[in-house]
C-alpha cells in the first residue's frame, strides 16, 4: 500500500515547483505486483534536457539556502524516502 505520508509531502513539492515557477513535472507511479510493493516510482518530467539541467542547478542552489520552499519540502522529501536507484531517459 501506498504511503500517504509521501503522497502528502508529494503533492507539497508539485505545489513549491509551481509556485516557483518550475517546469518540472512529477507522477508517483506505484507498482501493482512484484516482490515488494512498498516501492513507489518517481517518474519526473522537464520539456527538454536542457531546462532539466537549468532547473537542476537552480534547484540544487535552493536547497542549499535553509528556509527556502524548496528546502522545506527537499528536507520533508528525505525524511520519507530511501533513494536505492536512479536513472534517467529521454523520450519523445
């Protein structure tokens, strides 16, 4: 089952990228079947690798400034969640 404390702090972070204007998008995709379904897929989208780079340090500068939207929800983020994988594609 899905937890409905990451769905909370979720729902916060699509909050603080709209409200600073951010073009980066997220879905949390849980699984349905498998071998451990507390797993929870974060699927993150941007219009073009390049805006992701740009938002990326713009993000990563924010977070380093306490008290920021972006470090409230960033530390609410790591709270919750384990980061055992990551990777990243391009799509059309």
């Amino acid at each position: 089952m899905l937890n409905r404390k990451i769905l909370g702090v979720v729902e916060e972070f699509r909050g603080v990228m709209k409200s600073q204007g951010y073009k980066y998008t997220v879905e949390i995709a849980p699984p349905f079947t498998g071998p451990d379904l507390s797993v929870v897929y974060w699927v993150g989208r941007e219009p073009s690798f390049a805006t992701f780079g740009q938002e990326y340090d713009r993000w990563d500068a924010a977070i380093a400034k306490p008290g920021t939207p972006e470090a409230k929800v960033n530390e609410k983020l790591n709270a919750c969640s384990t980061n055992v994988s990551r990777s990243g594609s391009r799509t059309r």
